[in-house]
C-alpha cells in the first residue's frame, strides 16, 4: 500500500516483536487506547498519519497497543 509504513520501524513493544529505536518504547510508554488512535489518525510530531487501516483496524490496533504494553 503506497505510504504505508511499518509501526515496528520506529517502536518498541516487546509483545509485538517491534524493536525500533526511533519513536517512543511503547512498552515504558504504556499509552491508553484512545491516545494511540489519536496518534494514528492525526499523526504526532515525525509521526504520519495512519491512512491505510479501516476505522475498525485502529481501534482494533489501539487496543492491542494497550493491551500488550501493559507489565505483566
């Protein structure tokens, strides 16, 4: 998909597999939902905007952020 980019790329979140060192660790970061979809649609600093999910595929990705960057 023409700009698509890879979370992983950038961030870390060890449930995910990601190890980027660029953006944020989303694991000490521990954002909630609603501030990980705010990121994804709207962009946030070098951060694009997320244009190639559905509606349904980010609050569905947002939540797992949560979710797996939650300490076990």
């Amino acid at each position: 998909v023409p700009g698509q980019v890879n979370c992983a790329l950038c961030h870390t979140l060890e449930h995910a597999g990601a190890t980027g060192g660029v953006g944020p660790n989303l694991n000490d970061l521990r954002p909630e939902a609603a501030v990980v979809e705010k990121a994804m649609r709207d962009g946030i600093g070098p951060m694009p905007a997320t244009t190639w999910l559905s509606d349904e595929q980010m609050k569905l990705l947002a939540r797992y952020v949560e979710w797996a960057a939650k300490p076990r």
